[in-house]
C-alpha cells in the first residue's frame, strides 16, 4: 500500500476546511492544513462575523432616536468609520487566533501558501510538495463582478470592510443576501444609499411577501430601491465622484459604487481538472451527497460546491466527511430545512419553503400571516411593522416554511426551525403556549387563514 505524508490534506482554512481538519485529527487521522491569506476564512475574516458587527455599529442610530419616545435625552452623538473598522479589526484578528489555536491543539499541521494539486494525490504549497491519502477542497468563494465599464471603479465585500472612509452616497449593486445587507449598514451609518437590482423584486428565491414587505420596510429607513435596473456603467466624473449609468433609470452621482453581485467558487488554479476533479458548468467543484467529487478520494465542502453557501451548512459538510473518512460513521449533511437569515434592517428570518414553493410541491397549502407594529415602537413612535407567516401543507397539516421579517427575526426563526424540522403541524403551534409580550407568540396564536391552490 502506498504511503502518504497524511492521512487528510484540507485545502482552505475557513469553516468547513476547519472543522473536518479538526474533527479528522481528534480521530486519530495525520492531517495538514493549507491557507493561503487568513485562518477563519470569508465568514470570519470577510463575511458573516464582521458583517454582524457593522450591523450592530449601524443599529445605534435607530436606537438613539427610539430613546426619546421613552423619556431620554440623548447628547451629541457622531460617528468614526476608522474607530469602528480598528475595533472590528481587532475582533476579527482574535478570532482568527482562536482559529488557529484550535488546528493546532488537534495536532493539525498548518501550512501558508497557495495550494494546487500536481496530482491525485500531491499537494504543492510555497514549494514544498505533499501527498495524502485523501485532499478535501473546501477554498469557498469569492465575489463576482460583471464585465462592465468602469467597473474597476467599484468595490465588493471583500473591501467594503477596509474602506478608508465611510462614502457620502453609496449605490450597492445586487439584490442578494449582501446587497440588502449593506444597504442597511451604510445607511444606518449615515451615507445615502440607493439599491440598484436587475430584477423585478430583490432577494429572489425568498417568499414573495417577505421580499415586497422587506422592500417597504427598506425605503421607510431611507434607503432608495431602483428595480429593472441593471448597472451598465461607472465613469469618474472631472470632481472625483462617481456616474452611475443603470437600466431604464436616469444617471446616478454617488461617491461609492458596491457590487454585490454574486460570488464564485475558487477552483481557479488548483489543478484540479488534470487531477481528475470534475467541476460544474460554473466551475464549483461537483460532488455526491456524502461530498465526494468525480476522485473518490477527494471531497469538497462549503461555498466551493455551490450547494447552500451558509457556514453552517459548510460545517456539517466537513463534519461529515471527517466522520465518514476516519469516524466509522458514513454520514452525509442535511440540506433539508436549513433555517437562514439575512442581516438586513430590519433582519428576514426563514426556514423551509415559500408559499410558491410549498404550492409546486403539495398543490393545496394554507398561508397564515400577520403583520403588525412592534411594541417598542408605541413608544419610539417608529412606524416600522413586523412581519409573520406560516406556510401549512393542507393534507398533512405540517407547518413546511415559517418566514419573519422583524426585529430579533433570525434569533426567533432559529427556535422555529426546529419545529418545522420536526415536522410539527398547525395544531401542535397552536397548542404551545405563547410568552407575553413579545413579537414572538404571534407565531403560536396565528388565526387567519389563506388558503392557495395551485393552478394545474
Ligand atoms: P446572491 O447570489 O445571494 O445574490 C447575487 C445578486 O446579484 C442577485 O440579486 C443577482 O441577481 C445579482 N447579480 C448577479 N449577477 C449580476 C449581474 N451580472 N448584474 C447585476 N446583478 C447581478 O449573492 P451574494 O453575493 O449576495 O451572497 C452569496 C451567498 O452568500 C448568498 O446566496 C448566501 O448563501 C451567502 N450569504 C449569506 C449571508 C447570511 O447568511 N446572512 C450573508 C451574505 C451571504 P438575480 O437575482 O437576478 O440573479
């Protein structure tokens, strides 16, 4: 039998690359690691964690304003766009300490350096070659920005997070998760922002109420939404600003443009086509459902297969494969039912299907929503409204998608997920006692009822 340096070569430091490392060594496997800019990887360094925090930065202004209603008097305020990015700074750099810390207590082997594979089985890192007997590809993804001109001009997430200053007046391209992110946090921060998406409606694939509602909610706070609007160009202008040329909208004068659109795997340059890795018309690596690419002893996990691009879900990929390859326990990640939200303000929680969704798959289904003013803003005076739906399969009574769009949305939502997981029904909502008074318990006193059929 051939012998190899390792057991597992793990090509990418960030959640899901880290977790199986971590979980392959603490089964006894020889594993190394490579990483070629940060341990912690997007969700870490350049994604979810530091995004949560310039949320959390950009809330404070809603909040000193809602004081009033309730008897403050809230001195001068201002704001420091250096001040904040320092600090985040200084979060993100522990965490990737604590990132760091836990490969190396499990006895994994780090190495710096881009990776690419010579073969099946050779691992070429800072010029120093390797052999395993199993590479795990899990390098993510990274923004995309359409071929346009000008668009060197712009800048996506990767550098929204290291920006020098705040812009004045933002225009962010895109109507996914990161676009209606960033529109929150900039306009939160002070700059004015427009959102500029190609399509009919943002955040596609969401429920259709969520997305309109989301939308109102939105351009309450200020933020101006332009749909059908593609970005076609970015010119400079002769006083340093920006011209943004769109779609069936007239010119855009910003100081910033954000693209936010969209995110690609990173297969480029890792060989792996001459290994025999086959990848997908859009170049993610295509593995089955236990993350075994076209080489039965290469894996890949996280945003580099284009299944759910969620740490959460990149996690359970490299767990399984860890558990399969050296647990004794084949298992395969669950892409059912995952619960997700967006960050935006205010924040969408969602798990399972969408009214249009649960009407392809059960032909009957009852939708129960409400929507209503939160609490808080009786007092604050804020005419900000909440959001809450439940989609029910008509036959079997099964509560299949629960979406909200509020404030605490993705908090409550994580609760929820487990009962849609479970497979709970209206009738077992209804028999759970709601805590009073929160948003929350309109989720088990939910009364008026749609019901949907589909056309066929
Ligand atoms: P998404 O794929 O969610 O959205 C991309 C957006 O860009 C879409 O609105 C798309 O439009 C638009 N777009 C794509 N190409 C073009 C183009 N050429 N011109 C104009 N618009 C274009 O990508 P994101 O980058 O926002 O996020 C990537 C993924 O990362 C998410 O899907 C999510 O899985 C994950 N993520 C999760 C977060 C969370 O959990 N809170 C936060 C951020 C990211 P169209 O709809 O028409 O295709």
């Amino acid at each position: 039998m051939a012998t190899y340096d390792y057991d597992l070569y793990v090509i990418g430091g960030g959640s899901g690359g880290v977790r199986a490392a971590r979980m392959s060594a603490g089964f006894g496997a020889r594993v190394a690691l490579a990483e070629s800019y940060r341990l912690g990887g997007t969700c870490v360094i350049r994604g979810c964690v530091p995004k949560k925090l310039l949320v959390y930065a950009s809330h404070f202004a809603e909040e000193f304003e809602d004081a009033a209603g309730y008897g403050w008097t809230v001195g001068a305020r201002s704001f420091s766009w250096p001040a904040l990015i320092a600090a985040k700074d200084r979060e993100i750099a522990r965490l990737e300490g604590v990132y760091r810390g836990l490969l190396e207590k499990a006895g994994v082997t780090i190495h710096v350096g881009q990776a690419r594979l010579l073969d099946a089985h050779t691992v070429e890192v800072a010029g120093q070659r390797h052999t395993a007997a199993h590479i795990l590809i899990a390098t993510g993804g990274r923004p995309q920005v359409p071929a346009m001109p000008g668009a060197e001009l712009g800048f996506t997430s990767n550098e929204a997070f290291h920006l020098p200053e705040l812009p004045r007046r933002v225009a962010i391209l895109g109507g996914g998760y990161i676009a209606v992110e960033f529109a929150g946090i900039f306009n939160g921060l002070g700059s004015e922002v427009v959102l500029a998406y190609r399509g009919p409606e943002f955040l596609r694939g969401f429920d259709d109420d969520v997305r309109h509602f989301l939308h109102a909610e939105i351009e309450k706070k200020g933020v101006r939404v332009l749909l059908n609007a593609p970005p076609l160009a970015i010119a400079r202008r002769a006083d340093g600003a920006l011209d943004l040329a769109l779609g069936g909208q007239p010119p855009q004068a910003v100081d910033a443009v954000m693209f936010a659109t969209g995110r690609v795997p990173n297969t480029q340059g890792l060989g792996l086509e001459p290994a025999g890795v086959a990848l997908t018309a859009s170049g993610a690596v295509r593995v089955d459902a236990a993350s075994r690419s076209s080489v039965p002893h290469i894996y890949a996990v996280g945003d580099v297969t284009q299944r759910i691009a969620l740490t959460p879900v990149a996690i359970r990929e490299g767990a399984a494969v860890a558990a399969t390859l050296y647990g004794g326990k084949p298992a395969t990640a669950d892409h059912a039912d995952v619960p997700t939200a967006v960050f935006s303000q205010p924040p969408v929680g969602t798990v399972g299907l969408t009214e249009a969704q649960a009407v392809a798959r059960y032909g009957t289904v009852e939708a129960y929503q409400t929507d209503f003013r939160a609490m808080k803003h009786t007092l604050s005076g804020r005419q900000e409204r909440t959001l809450m739906k439940l989609i029910v399969d008509a036959a079997t009574q099964r509560v299949v998608g629960a979406h909200m769009v509020g404030a605490d949305a993705p908090e409550i939502i994580q609760g929820i997920g487990i009962a849609v997981k479970a497979g709970l029904t209206k009738a077992d909502f209804d028999a759970t006692v709601g805590i009073h008074p929160t948003a929350a318990e309109e989720f088990v006193t939910l009364r008026e009822k749609k019901v949907v059929r589909s056309a066929a």
